[in-house]
C-alpha cells in the first residue's frame, strides 16, 4: 500500500537532516511509505524512529510500516509563523493517534478550520522540490 | 536539604520593551539594568553584601552580548563569595531552576545567604525572526520542526482539546486574560495595565487558534533578583519574610509529545510535581490563599490550576469565567497579572512570580494584596508542562 502524494510548490522551509540511521525514513517516504521501528523483543512501537527501543533501551530494531490512518486528536491553525514559514501561513499542524497506537505530530492540510476533533484523517506525503514531508487529511 | 530557607527580599525591573534596536542609542544595558535591582533587592533584606555567598543567575537570552554574565556581573557589583557563581538554563524554567539552586545553596549549608537573579532581553528582535529559533526548542528538529510547530502551538493543541472535552467556550478561556489584566492594573511591575473586555480579548487577531493576540504572551524584557536566606537568620533579621515550606518536581520524559497517547490536557507533571510540593509543605490545595502560575497562554493556567488542584478537572475556565480566580475570589490566581499582563521575559519569568508571592505573603502588594495571605504556591515548567517545579511558600511578619 502506498500514500498518496500532495505536490507542494518549493523547498522545505526547514529541511530534515538526514542520519545513516534515519535514511531509510526518508527514502520510504519519497516512496509513500511511512515507517518507523520498534524494538526486536520487546515489539514497542516508537516515533520518530530510533536506533534503540526508547522504553526498553534494546539495540535491536526493525523497521516496521505504519497503516498512516488514525484519528484527530488535536490541532491549531498556525497564523502567525516563524519567518522561515511565512510563505506558507496561516497553515494547520496537528496531533494524531495512529490506529497502531502511537501519537506523531504533522501538519494537517486539505481541512476546513473547523474540522472536529477525533475525525479520520489519512497520511499523505508532501512532495517538495527538496525531498518529502508527510502530512494528515480528512479520512 | 535539613535547613528552612526564607525568601527575605526581592526587586524586579518594571517588566517591559527596554531593549532599543541594534546599533542604535542609547542602549538598555541589562547588567546596569540588573545591578539597581540587585543593590534595591538587598537593601530591602537589610543585609550587607558582605553576607552574601551564592549567585545563581537565570542564564540570559542568546540575545545578550555580555557572555560569562554570571561572572562579569560579579565583577560589576564586586562580589567576592565563597558558595557559587553561574548560570542555570531550563527553558521556561531557567529562573525557578536559578532559585531551586539558590534554595539548595542554603539548605545543605553552604550558603547562609544566596542570590536568585538574572536579566532576559530580546525585544530588539522581532517575532518572525525570533520564532525562526524559539521554534528549534519544542519537539524534533529534523521530525517536528520541518512541519513549522512554534512554541505556543502546542498549547493552542492543547486549549483545542480542552475545549473539545470540558464545553467550555472560548469565551470562558478568554476571561482569563481580562482577569489577568485587571489584577496588571493594580501592579507597578506589569508590562500592560490598561483594562480590557472580554470583547477585546476575542477580536483580536488570531495567532495559534483558537488562542487570539491577547491569549498568548507579549515579547517582554526584565531583569529581577530574589535575596534567600536560612530561615533562622530571616528571623533575627526582624523583617516579614516568606518560608519556602515544600518543593517537588516532575519531567514526564517528554519533549512535548510522548508517541504513547496520553491525555495531553491533564498536566500529570504538574499534578505530581504539586502533590510532592504540598505534601512536603504538609498542607493542601484548599490552604493556598494565592498562586502565581507560570503560564504562558490563557490555556495554560486553566490547566496548571486544575493540575494543582486548585480548581477541579475540567473547571478552570468555568472558575475564570465566575471571578472564583480573581482577585477576591476563592483562589486568586496571578495577581501579578501573569505572563500575558505582568509580561514575560521568558529566562526570568518565574523569578517575577516568587517576586509577587514574596509581596503578597509579607503584606507588601498595595492594591492587589490579598487580604491574610498566608500561604502561596508557584510553578514553573519546561515545554508543554512535560515537567513542572512547584514550590510552597508560607509568610512570616
């Protein structure tokens, strides 16, 4: 299953870097899939990804893809922005329960400003002309 | 920590936007700023400089050009002491870590009299420019960061959340700015004193929604200095002085968001953190006559006052709504007028709030005093309330 993808007009405001470790993210990502790890044994889930299970402190980890639907749990509409991000203001961020159980915190397009909370929403991933970012939509 | 400690004197710069633009004149110095505080602090504990043994400083802003400001200021003022000399830095919480480290000082003994001080200027910058670092301090840089979170946008979640689930309107929320504002009226330190109405606060312009111009804090400057001592020599001192009676701290070991879900409104660092502060103090909510409450946006105190258990769950913004936080009220909150009134100058902030407990527990408040206070409770916090320090202070005459 792949996301689909949003073409956004430029560069990331604020590019990620990228590390040996989290490369495969990216790389999915531009792909349209959404990742993260979990360690071995222990199998709990973490986001971002990490080279180690942040609960358990285990080493071995495995990457493992997330569905990207989930629900609303809250947002904001951002009007007044870094400079950095006043090209794209006022825009919408927001914090979603991913239906594996792990809370991630994204942007939030294609919503009306007064979307409810705990509405499906859906990952997508942003394509700029840098490299990718993900994002929610209404389900 | 076996010996009591006292909080016996206190001054602050009238908080405000000191700071001129670069490269013009004159210039607003915060050390020449920060050294009439600190001889206006000291004079008011009726204690010789010579008695002093520690300076921990509230590291300044990024924006500060004097570097080693711990020291230099220890130079400006000549202040040769044998306890310590540096600088804290903890967010939000850098002036309640300064007085914790001050507090420790003289409860282990090696200081009989500490210094809690420190400066935080950054009007000269604006707040595009500014975000474009205050935005680097929440979440992950390379995995929140990228999606142009800003510092008060976690507590705009938070408010859409909590409006979500108590019914409360944004109306009600917003009534904590008019009361806050109404209690910055009575006070000589705030940074806005005119009064507003509720109908000012919900036409202004949105900044994070649904949290408006008035729901968020002003960019601020000041500079403020609290003079602690042990307990035993407040009392020979003869002055009205403030008892630090219970401390607890709680950091959840998250930055924001923790990927487990959680109910994010609840402040469970504050919860904790309050208990073990009360506990310590042996005494309750219901005692507290006063709270000043680090509290950046409107949001943000109703969520402290219910951790704290001041108000109930779910209540707070029923409470603001009512008066029940007002000055006269059952609990009165912020009678500094807080972040959004008094103002924030963020590295400083909760120094201005034990500043404010300090007047109101030894009579000193003016028209804002509130009537027998006895005791107070203060907190501070790193981030969205991920972690909170909690004091609680009892007055002596």
């Amino acid at each position: 299953m792949t996301l689909p993808i949003v073409d956004r007009p430029g560069a990331r405001p604020w590019p990620p870097r990228v590390s040996s470790f989290t490369r495969p993210f990216w790389e999915a990502l531009a792909q349209g899939r959404l990742l993260t790890t979990r360690g071995k044994t222990g199998r709990q889930l973490t986001f971002p990804p990490k080279p180690f299970c942040p609960h358990s402190w285990e080493r071995e980890v495995e990457w493992v893809e997330l569905s990207g639907r989930g629900t609303l749990y809250s947002r904001t509409v951002v009007h007044a922005a870094p400079a950095l991000f006043a090209a794209e203001a006022p825009y919408q961020v927001c914090i979603v329960d991913y239906d594996e159980g792990i809370r991630v915190a994204t942007r939030l397009i294609e919503a009306p400003e007064d979307i409810r909370l705990d509405s499906r929403v859906e990952t997508v991933v942003l394509r700029y002309s840098d490299g990718p970012l993900f994002a929610v939509r209404p389900a | 920590m076996t010996i009591p400690v006292a909080i016996i004197g206190a001054a602050g710069l009238p908080v405000g936007r000191h700071q001129a633009r670069k490269g013009e004149t004159p210039q607003a110095l915060e050390h020449e700023l920060l050294a009439e505080v600190v001889i206006d602090a000291v004079a008011g504990a009726g204690i010789g400089k010579d008695m002093i043994d520690a300076l921990v400083f509230a590291i300044p802003r990024a924006y500060t050009q004097q570097l080693y400001y711990c020291t230099f200021i220890a130079n400006f003022l000549r202040l040769a002491v044998d306890g310590i000399v540096g600088e804290v830095q903890g967010n939000g919480m850098t002036g309640g870590l300064a007085f914790d480290q001050a507090a420790m000082m003289i409860a282990s003994g090696r200081a009989k009299v500490a210094l809690a001080l420190g400066s935080s200027f950054e009007t000269a910058v604006d707040s595009a420019e500014h975000m474009n670092r205050s935005m680097r301090a929440t979440g992950d840089i390379d995995f929140h960061t990228p999606f142009g979170f800003t510092p008060i946008a976690w507590y705009a979640m938070d408010a859409m959340r909590y409006l979500h689930d108590s019914g409360a309107s944004r109306a009600d929320l917003a009534s904590v700015a008019v009361k806050n504002r109404r209690h910055a009226g009575l006070n000589p330190l705030a940074q806005y004193r005119d009064p507003i109405t509720l109908a000012d606060v919900l036409a202004q312009r949105p900044i994070v929604a649904p949290l408006g111009l008035y729901e968020v804090p002003p960019r601020s400057d000041g500079a403020v200095c609290l003079v602690l001592a042990r307990a035993d020599l407040a009392k020979d001192l003869g002055r009205p002085h403030a008892i630090v009676k219970g401390r607890g701290f709680h950091h959840e070991g998250a930055h924001q968001i923790n990927e487990r879900p959680s109910d994010m409104t609840a402040f469970q660092a504050c919860r904790r953190a309050g208990q073990a502060a009360l506990g310590e103090a042996g005494l309750a909510a219901a005692d507290m006559d006063l709270a000043e409450l680090y509290a950046p946006c409107t949001i943000v105190e109703v969520l402290a006052a219910e951790a704290l258990g001041l108000v109930p769950r779910g209540r707070g913004a029923f409470a603001s709504r009512d008066g029940e936080t007002a000055l006269g009220g059952r609990i009165p909150i912020c009678t500094s007028g807080g972040c959004l009134s008094r103002g924030h100058p963020p590295m400083v902030t909760p120094l201005y709030g034990y500043l404010e407990i300090f007047e109101q527990l030894t009579g000193r408040a003016g028209a804002r005093q509130v009537a027998d206070a006895e005791h107070a409770i203060a907190s501070c916090e790193l981030g969205n309330y991920n972690a909170a320090m909690i004091h609680v202070f009892e007055g002596r005459a």
